[in-house]
C-alpha cells in the first residue's frame, strides 16, 4: 500500500483521494473531541485514549512497518513536543468552555495559520477564490462562535479564558498540521511515520491522567473510561492518519481547509449526543462553512 500511496503523490487521483481522506478526517476529529469533552474530565478521557493508541501503534511499529532513517528522530521530538502543548491546550480549553463554543474557535483559527504556514515551509500558494472560500469558511466558523457565546448559558464565568485557550490551541493546530506534513513527507514510508507517531505520541498523558484520577475524591468507575480511550484511540488512527496521509498526497493548505467542516460535524455531536441547542440560525452558519470548503475545492 504504501508503493501504491507514494505513487499518487502529485497526480489528479492522489488530489481526489487527499479531499476524501480530509473530510473523512473532519468528520472523525469531531468525533474525537467529542469523546475527549464527554462525561468523562477531559484529561481523563485524553489519557485513555493515549495509552490505547500507543499501546496499539506499538507491535506495527516494531514489528510491521520499516525502521525509520536515523533522520527521523529529531523529526518525531519536534512532533512529540508540538502535540504534548497542544492537547494541553485543549484540554485546558475543554475545561473551561462548553464544547460549541471552544471547538469552532479552534477550528476557525486553525486553518488561516495553516495556509500561512504552508506558504512559509512548503511555498503552498491560494487562488483568489480559493481565499474567498476561506473567508466564507471562517465567516461560518466565527460567527458559529460567536453565536454560541452569546446564547449559550454553559459555564459563561470562564468564556474569555476558554476562548484565549482556544485560539492559542488553533495555533498549534496549525503548527502540528504543518510539520506532521514536513514528517510524513521526510518519511520514505508513510505508514512509519504514522505507527511511530502514535506510539510515542500516547506515552505522556496516561502518567498524567493516572496521577489526577488517584487524587480525585470521588474517581470514576475505569472500566467505562477504558472503553472510551480505546474507542477514542481507533477514532485517532483514522482522524489524524487520514489528515496526515492528505498531506502528503496534495496540498496541506487545501487539506486543512477541509478538515474545519469538522465543525459542522461537531455541532451536530453536540446537539444529538450532548444535547446541546441548535436552531435555524446555526444551521445557516454551518451551510457557510460548507460553501467555503467547496469554493476553496472548486477554486483550486
């Protein structure tokens, strides 16, 4: 697969297969963050869903996939430290504000920092409707969000915390966006990168999350937790595999363009699983942020 895979790199059927590997990349992020927001404390349900992926990555990373080229290793540090700041930052996030509002700032900031980066490292250049559809994107996102703070009666005591945290946890979305893409693509074997990433990226957070559940005074029961951390887990190979895989085949701006109308999906999950509100006018929002998403495909 992975022949098959680099051979794509490039070429009209590699682009085609970049755009269905991001949406399906958006729809399981939202899913993702739902578990790590659900009734679970988010640091909890993030080191869970850590310990399961690294401890899933381990045997194809050992045993399965090809050693990585000895440069690889100041690769996969960089990778390690980017992705540690960022899901504290979410965490964070997650624990200050209600998810529809948090999820769509992180996801708004998100991609304008990524396509910047993306003229920076990888000279990615967007098309004047292609911009115009970024701008119809984050008009949905943000005014998704600002929506959401102005009607939502949910932890309204700690928003500007929540918020700040958000943008901050968008910035490194884009910052681990653009440099897993540097990774993979540095990689000769894509799916090495992706069975080392996950090993090492789970090997923090299970520490951490133990330690805060032995402290809790009243923790909760594991056998739930687990099954959600390994639900998560499963959810995470397809989430941040098929976005970094996208990456690789096509260009990581109009990768991480895509992958916000994973904020439609989220407020969908937060209306039919968290119960949270949604009415016509933000169903309208969402419509903007799936417009945007199609100009910016069509416009490429």
């Amino acid at each position: 697969m992975s022949a098959w895979l680099i051979s794509l790199e490039g070429t009209a059927q590699g682009h085609h297969l970049a755009m269905v590997l991001a949406v399906l990349a958006a729809f399981l992020h939202a899913v993702f963050g739902a578990l790590q927001k659900g009734r679970h404390d988010p640091w909890l349900s993030r080191g869970a869903i850590d310990g399961s992926y690294a401890l899933m990555a381990a045997p194809f990373a050992l045993f399965v996939v090809p050693w990585p080229e000895p440069h690889m290793w100041p690769i996969f540090g960089w990778v390690f430290l980017i992705h540690l700041a960022y899901k504290i930052l979410q965490a964070q996030a997650y624990t200050k504000g209600a998810y529809t509002v948090v999820y769509p700032v992180v996801r708004g900031a998100a991609p304008l920092f990524t396509v910047i980066a993306a003229y920076l490292l990888f000279a990615e250049t967007f098309t004047i409707v292609q911009w115009l559809g970024v701008a119809v994107l984050l008009s949905g996102i943000f005014g998704l969000a600002l929506y959401n703070l102005r009607y939502l009666d949910v932890n309204r005591e700690n928003l500007p915390i929540a918020l700040v945290l958000a943008v901050f946890t968008g910035m490194f979305v884009a910052l681990y966006t653009t440099y897993d893409a540097y990774g993979i693509r540095a990689a000769a074997d894509p799916f090495t990168f992706l069975a080392w990433f996950f090993m090492i990226d789970g090997v923090v957070l299970p520490f951490y999350a133990y330690v805060r559940w032995r402290a809790m005074p009243a923790p909760p029961t594991l056998g739930p937790l687990m099954v959600r951390g390994v639900a998560g887990g499963l959810v995470a190979f397809f989430s941040f595999g098929s976005i970094m895989l996208a990456t690789r085949l096509d260009k990581v701006g109009e990768a991480a363009v895509l992958r916000e109308t994973s904020t439609v999906f989220a407020a969908l999950i937060g209306w039919l699983v968290l119960k949270e509100t949604v009415g016509p006018r933000r169903i309208a929002l969402m419509a903007l942020i799936a417009v945007g998403a199609v100009i910016v495909e069509v416009g490429g």
